[in-house]
C-alpha cells in the first residue's frame, strides 16, 4: 500500500511540475508577445516615410540609407546579417527613372471661328505622370488601341488597320482574358498583360506616346524608352477623348472582352503630354537579410521566412511615403524581428527576414534570392507582408493551399489575436505584383497577409502616415510572432507544414 502510495505521489508531482512548466512556458510566450508595441511599430512607419528616404524607389542612394538604416536596427537585436560575403545586404541591377514637377496632360478643345480651348488635367485626381517615361513634350493625335496587344498566334491585334506612328495611343491595362477565366484560357495572354510588353509594343508600332488607362497611379514597374512619353490617366480623361467620337468607351471594353476582336479607332482628339524625366540605366538595388540561427542541429537547416518589400516609388513628382505599402509590413516584420530575438525563448527552425527591394519595379529584388537563396529553397517556406497598415481585419493568399502551415496563423488568432482572419485559394495565374508570387512559381510555400477595413490610398501621394492604424499592425505582429514560434518548433517536419498542392504560373 505505501509503494502504490508513494507512486501516486511520485506521479501527481511529475503532473503539478509538467503543468508548472508548461504554464511557464506560456507565461514567457505571453510576456514576449506583449513587448511589441504598437508605439513602436508606428514609430517605424515613420522613419521610412521621412523626406529624407525620398519615397524608397530602389537604385537610389536614398532608398540604400533606408536599407542600412533598417540593417542598423537588425543588429543592435543582435540578428545576424545573411546577405551577400557575410553583410546585411544582397545585391542586383535595377534601372530607375526619376520624374521632376514640370509634368502635365493637356486636351486641345476647338472651337469653330476662334481656334481652341486647353483644357489642363489634375495632378493626382485626373492623371498621374508615366513613371518610368522618356523626357520632353509632344503634341499629337490620340488614337484608341484597345489593350495594345499584338498577338499573331492568337489572330488578335489592336493594331491591325490603324497607323500610330507619330501619334499618342490610349490603351487598357491587362488583357482581353482575365486570370479569373481560368489557366487554360488565361495563359496565352499572360505575357501580353504585362505593361512592358504593351509598352515596347507601342514602341515597336512607331507611338510617339501614351496614354495609360490606368488609375491614375504611379507605377515604376515598366519598360524606359528616351522618346517615348506617357502619363497614367482615369475616368474623365477616358470620357473626354471619347466624347464625341459616337463611341462608348465601356460597350467596347466589353465587346472586345467577349468576342476577342479590336475596335480600335482614330478619336480625332488632340493632347499635349510633357514629361521631365532623368534615367539611371546602372541603378544597384539590395535585399537586407538577417538571420535568427536554429537551435536543432537538422531542424536549424529550416528556415521560416518573414518577408515584406522595403521599396516603394520614390517621387512622381511629389514624395509618395508608401505608409501603408508597404513601410507597414517592414514595421511589422521589425517588431517580430526584435520579439523573436530579444525573447530567449528557444527556435528549433531557423527564422530569416528579408525585407526585399524593387518589389514595385518587377519584383527583382525575390527574383535575385531566387537565383542565389542564402538558405536552401526546398527547405524554406514564406510568411510575407504587403500592406498590413489599415483596417481591423487580416487576410491571406493561399491560406487553403497551405492548409498546415494556415493551421498555425488560425490557431495563434484564435488563442491570442481574435482578429477577423481570412483566407483563399491562390492560383498565383496572373502578372505577379507580390513577392511571395515569385517564391511560390519557385515551389516555396508561401502566404502573402494584407489587412483591409479602413480608407485605403494605393500608389499615390496620400498614402501617408495619416492613414496608419497602429492597432491592426501590433496584431499582426502578435500573431506572426506565436505563429512563428510554434512553426520553428513543432515536430512536424518541414514536409507536412508543406502543402502539396502548390500553384505555379
């Protein structure tokens, strides 16, 4: 009877110290959580909307200070640099265009017996200069080219029976197909979606210039041509070069969208564009990569990437902050940057952040880890960030793709966060526009988080700090931080978390 006595002794301390131990556990986890400070993330924001970043665009010296200022603070968190021969930083060609405030869009207006009105467009609400466009000014005819797309396989050409040469196209962004029809009937249009391709396609037809229906935002992520100008423009400019003309602008978006046939047409419209632009053709952009070192001697060969884009698109012409895209993603990915290695709390897996470069001039910055990864791709999967700023609520793409790795974002906000949490399918079909596009074309398991629910300023001037809500980005935070902490030391290998169902372009 004392031996079963003192067995169950024996065994209820084992329990009250197992329970002890885990209850500290979580009480570490909860403390570490709680250092990171919305205070601290806003703070952040701010740094990289200062004047003195000029808006971040990758290949200049002031999106490089951004870069060191950020490599900086990795180290004095006692992260360990991952880049290139042992520094913070990896490096890539990238050519940049700077634009200058003598820009402006103008109609010629005739008028019978007294020549012409002109009719000047607005900065911002009305057009927004090309951001990679030629330098100077032309005066010409305005001809609409429907999507610019000359494609011979697919017996589509919205340059078939009209001669641009010397004139000013006006073209639609994407493609007549969209990725939302499906791979099979999307894929043959994919490259053509470009603006790039649209672009040098122009360049080729003998355009002197463009106009871009597109937003009007600004948009470094193009092709530069020195004689070619153009601006990005939006519903009222559309509306006054089709005045007139007999022509319905929407009724033939849909026509050429359902029967796959250009209807393009001289409009009769006269423009003057002006641009002041000058060109870097030898821009050098980096990475910075940081590193927290796994304790596992084979799980320390995993490596769990938090990742969001340093860059935005510097000045067209005005400074554009780019607070919520994406110095909000890069705030957040500090906070549990320093968490993680201010905690002590031990990481079986590796956890890098990479805060990568010219994701808005053709995400070349993933593209360059792609070609050199400092880890092994085939053992690495990617949290990353874009836009995460605004709103009250979080999504994700992917999120069922992955469901494993979704599991541990889903049961850290149910535990801790209570954040409205979203997720889809991403079938990663269309022109990439996120980082994480690029890792999971490389078959990397990716999620990409973004939040939502508050007056939101895409590409233009007034995403600034005033549109920050500082609470959804502690959250975010928070819920990387025990997401990832629960990731880098699960059993489950590296393999499970993955999900085969991996989507590629």
């Amino acid at each position: 009877m004392k031996r079963i006595q003192i067995s169950l002794l024996f065994l209820l301390f084992f329990l009250l110290a197992n329970a002890q131990g885990e209850d500290q556990e979580e009480i570490t986890l909860v403390n570490a959580m709680h250092s990171i400070s919305s205070h601290d993330l806003l703070e952040y924001v701010k740094i990289q909307c200062d004047d003195r970043f000029q808006g971040r665009l990758t290949g200049t010296p002031e999106y490089q200070a951004c870069a060191e200022w950020l490599a900086g603070e990795f180290s004095k968190w006692g992260i360990s640099p991952a880049g290139d021969e042992g520094t913070w930083f990896q490096w890539f060609e990238v050519p940049y265009t700077l634009i200058y405030p003598e820009c402006g869009l103008t109609l010629h207006i005739p008028v019978a017996n007294k020549g012409e009105i002109l009719k000047p467009y607005k900065y911002i609400s009305e057009y927004m200069p090309g951001s990679t466009s030629g330098n100077g000014e032309i005066t010409a005819e305005v001809v609409y080219a429907g999507y610019g797309i000359t494609a011979p396989e697919l017996k589509y050409d919205d340059y078939e029976g009209i001669d641009v040469k010397g004139k000013i196209i006006l073209i639609e962004r994407e493609a007549p197909v969209l990725p939302t029809a499906g791979a099979e009937k999307f894929k043959p249009w994919y490259n053509y979606s470009f603006h790039q391709t649209k672009l040098e396609n122009a360049v080729k037809h003998r355009a002197a210039g463009m106009l871009y229906n597109y937003g009007p935002i600004a948009n470094p992520n193009n092709s530069y041509y020195s004689d070619f100008i153009y601006v990005h423009v939006g519903d009222s400019v559309i509306h006054d070069i089709f005045s007139g003309t007999g022509k319905d602008h929407d009724k033939i978006i849909r026509d050429i969208n359902k029967n796959l046939k250009p209807q393009s047409f001289n409009t009769g419209k006269v423009v003057t564009v002006g641009m002041t632009t000058s060109h870097n053709p030898h821009g050098r952009g980096s990475n910075v990569i940081g590193l927290i070192k796994g304790s596992d001697p084979e799980l320390g060969k995993e490596t769990i990437i938090i990742g969001a884009h340093l860059d935005h698109l510097g000045k067209c012409y005005d400074i554009i902050p780019g607070a919520n895209d994406n110095a909000s993603a890069v705030a957040v990915m500090m906070g549990v940057a320093k968490a993680l290695a201010q905690s002590r709390i031990p990481l079986k897996r590796s956890v890098m952040f990479i805060a990568f470069g010219s994701e808005e001039q053709a995400l070349l910055g993933s593209k360059a880890y792609i070609k050199n990864p400092a880890v092994p791709l085939s053992k690495s999967i990617l949290l990353n960030m874009d836009g995460v700023g605004i709103g009250n609520s979080i999504s994700a793409n992917a999120g069922t793709d992955f469901p494993v790795l979704w599991s541990f974002i889903a049961d850290a906000n149910k535990k801790y966060i209570h954040r409205n949490l979203l997720t889809n399918s991403f079938p990663n079909l269309g022109r990439p526009r996120l980082d994480a596009s690029i890792f999971l074309s490389a078959g990397v398991p990716s999620l990409s988080f973004s939040t939502f629910g508050s007056a939101n300023f895409y590409h233009i001037p007034l995403d600034n700090i005033d549109i920050i809500k500082p609470e959804i980005m502690e959250d975010m935070a928070k819920l990387l931080f025990v997401s990832v902490i629960e990731m880098a030391n699960s059993d489950k290998s590296l393999n499970n978390i993955k999900n085969e169902k991996q989507q590629n372009p």
